[in-house]
C-alpha cells in the first residue's frame, strides 16, 4: 500500500486573453492515489494550471477522511474546453490505483464509468517516465527518481500523446477499472465516504489485458517490470463542462416502461398443434362446452414433420432469463468461467438465461436422450426496445435469437449463459451491450430438437 506524506505545491493560472466564458460553479475535485499523483486542468493540448508534489506513505493518508486532497477549479475558467488530468506513480509494492471525483455542486462525476457510457470518458496514457516515492522504499529495483512530474514534462507527453492517438480508454482494456468504493473490493477497502462518493472506481493501466487479470496488484501477472515500464501514467477527462451537464435528452430512457427491474420465468410445456393444423385442416370434435376442437393430440408440426421426443413420467423443465445492470467490460461472464466477451466498458443490461430441464426420452419412450441427440437449441425471437447512446428511444426489428444446448446428464438439458454471448455475433460489440434501459418482448421461446422441430414452449401445465 502507502507509506507520511510529503508534498510540494506549485499552482500556476494561465487564462487565455480575450472574452471571458460566462461563469459558472466552482468545480471541486477530490483525488486519492496509491501511491503519488499530480493534478492539473487545461484544455486538449495539455495542462494550464497544476499542483504538484503528492505522496501518500501510509495506507491512512489514502484511505482516512484526512487523507483525498480536494481542488478547486475557478468559475471563471471555460467548462466546455477544460480537461481534468491526474497523472500518477507507485512505489511498485502490492497494491496501486487512483481513485476520483469531482463535482460543480449539482451534478457528481466520478472516476469509472461516465454518464453511463455515453459522452467523453476517462482515458489513460503510459509515459514510460518511470517515477518513485520519496518516503518509502519501493517495491521493485532498480531505483528511479522520486516524483513529481513538472508541468513541463506532463505537457510533454500530453503532445505525444494527442500526435499518436495514444490516449486509451475502458473499451480498450487497457484503462482498467477495478473495485468500486463501497466497500465490497477484493483489493481495496472503502475510502471514508464524506470525501469519496461510494460509487467512485478505482483506475488503473493493464499493459497487458489478455494475460493480466488485475493490475492493481504487484506481483505474478504484473511484475516489476510491468508495472515499472508503463509508469507514469496520465489519466484525463474531459472536456468537463458538456459531462456536468449531464447527456442528451434524447437519451434519457423516456419510453414507458416497469418502475423496477423485472425478471421471466416460466415452464415449458410441451408444444402441441393448433387446432385446426396440418394433421388436421379443420376440427374433428367439440368440447363439452361445445368449442371447436382437434383429436387426437399430437406434436406442433411443420411442413416436414414433428418432433417424436417425448416427457417422462417425472419430468420438469423451467427457464428464466434476469436482467441486471452491470459494467459489460467487467461482469458479462461472471457466472462461468470463461473470458470477457470484449464488449465495451460502458454500463448495459445484462442478460442471464437459465434452463433446467430433465426426464427428456427419445421416442421409445425409455431411452433418456444423450450425445447421440446432440443438436438441441432453445430458439427465441425478441423485440428490444432501448434507449440507444446515440438515437434515443427506439424499438429494433423483431430479432432472432438461437441458442445451443448441452445435454448434461442423460436425460436432461441445461443451460446457464449471457443473452449477451449470442447477440455478440449478430450485432457485434457495441450491439450487444444493451443500454441500462431496455425492455426485452419475448415475442417466442421454444426448444428445438436435433430434427428442428418445436419440442416445447413456455406456459403452465397441472396434471
């Protein structure tokens, strides 16, 4: 972690003659790091005003209520070109992050995820310029200098950086967002909440996402070297002012829509024909009632055939699929163990299914299914309306959806995965990380056996 702090102030203004911008809140800043950090503000082309010179040295000048530094941006100063700059360094020992907020009184913008994706995001750029702490040893060898950085040299490789286009966000991988400051962290503990808002993200850079898993902690995946060779690094956001204004209203989920998160569950029951049907082109019998019907019962058709898999005496079969709202970068695979689907590191709906179904026979009536009847599918059609990042509400065409199904054990299906994963190849990336706001019309759900034909469909059933 960190080791008493030692600090040197150096605030230099420099404002641009001419008309000045109408004026507006004073703009607060508050910034905690593991372990040194710089703040500045300017505009795209670097930093115009900065302090400079702190280092935390213990873990309670982090993560006490002493310990965030607050700023304040004038004003007088022009929101709508300002950019906010940290740039940081560790001493290289177990554990390095950044951790932000900022606010104009109204409107609290913090470190992580922006405005829900939408807008300008943080981004992170590596210098190279490797920088140590001055009051305590470091973690890795050899020894560098002990920072600051000066106003000069941050400018210097905000050039470089704006030349190359080597500025990195969160859809990248390589800007890492990590615990969330509210308490739950497998790295960090909560900083004291009436400086730091819970919500705030620590931040960090991955050199290396496909092989490091987390960079916030030296040692394993992020050696010395790792860690030494990308410090240090600048992070900024902005331009500020267009952020505490908040996005469009056009993207405001204005559609009507449930209060609360809502999720679907339902049996599936066997899918028979509809009355009248291939089988049967018109009714063949009454009802007591005297309504029109068709016997005898038999399998849903299509032109080629029906399904001649059949439910066994102690059968069940369930499905649901439940939403919630999650960073799409961190959290679309963690219930199974598979990878990141490289979706971008905004907030979107995730989306579970779950199916359980067991007591499934082959038409013999006796014989569970097993890998000779591979081929099962649980086949949807959907109707999204969301609130699109950039055209607002909408409702996208009626959308397909197929999904394989393992047949794990004999005699049963299951299923556990991320709607996500199969909207991926259909829409790619960006598509398939549905905005936070987005209701799902499940328009039909059926399972499919190995033949293509309807097995089963949701509803109810007693017996």
């Amino acid at each position: 972690m960190k080791h008493s702090r030692t600090t040197s102030g150096l605030l230099v203004l420099m404002l641009a003659l001419g008309t000045p911008p109408a004026a507006r809140a004073t703009v607060a800043v508050t910034i905690t790091a593991d372990n040194g950090y710089a703040f500045g503000f300017g505009d795209i082309n670097g930093v115009t005003s900065t302090i400079t010179g702190i280092e935390n040295c213990n873990a309670g000048e982090i993560a006490n209520c002493g310990g965030p530094e607050t700023y304040s941006i004038p004003g007088s100063v022009d929101l709508s070109t300002t950019y906010i700059y940290i740039a940081a360094w560790s001493d290289d020992r177990t554990h390095q992050g950044v951790l932000a907020s900022f606010t104009d009184g109204t409107t609290v913008v913090n470190s992580g995820l922006v405005n829900g994706g939408a807008g300008p995001q943080w981004e992170v750029y590596a210098t190279g310029e490797q920088m140590d702490i001055s009051c305590v040893a470091d973690g890795c060898l050899p020894l560098s200098p002990a920072g600051p950085p000066s106003m000069f040299g941050m400018n210097g490789h905000i050039a470089v950086a704006n030349s190359g286009t080597l500025w990195q966000g969160a859809s990248s991988g390589f800007l890492a967002l990590g615990d969330t400051n509210d308490g739950t962290g497998t790295v960090y503990g909560q900083i004291c909440t009436s400086v730091m808002p819970a919500n705030a993200q620590w931040m960090w850079r991955n050199p290396d996402p496909v092989n490091i898993t987390d960079p916030f902690t030296v040692g394993g995946a992020m050696s010395c070297a790792a860690s030494q060779g990308q410090e240090y690094l600048i992070f900024r956001v902005g331009p500020i002012g267009p952020i505490l204004d908040g996005p469009p209203s056009d993207t405001h989920c204005l559609f009507n829509s449930l209060a609360k998160k809502t999720a679907f569950k339902s049996s599936m029951v066997r899918s028979f024909a509809e009355c009248p049907s291939i089988t049967y082109p018109s009714s063949n019998t009454r009802t007591r009632s005297g309504a029109d019907a068709c016997k005898p019962v038999v399998p849903t058709e299509t032109g080629s055939g029906s399904t001649s898999y059949e439910y066994g005496g102690s059968s069940s079969c369930t499905v649901s699929i439940t939403p919630s709202v999650r960073n799409c970068a961190t959290y679309v695979t963690s219930w199974f163990n598979t990878p990141p689907l490289g979706l971008p590191a905004e907030t979107c709906q995730v989306t579970r299914i779950k199916l359980r179904c067991s007591g499934i026979f082959q038409s013999d009536g006796i014989t569970p299914i097993d890998d000779t009847d591979d081929g099962w599918t649980l086949s949807s059609l959907l109707r999204f309306t969301l609130d699109d990042q950039v055209g607002g509400d909408m409702t996208v065409i009626d959308l397909p959806v197929s999904i394989d199904l393992p047949i794990d054990p004999p005699g049963s299906l299951r299923l556990d995965r991320s709607l996500q994963e199969f909207l991926l190849p259909i829409l790619g990336a960006t598509g398939a990380a549905l905005p936070s706001c987005t209701t799902i019309r499940i328009v039909d759900l059926r399972i499919v056996d190995p033949d293509g034909f309807p097995f089963a469909e949701i509803g109810v059933s007693t017996r």
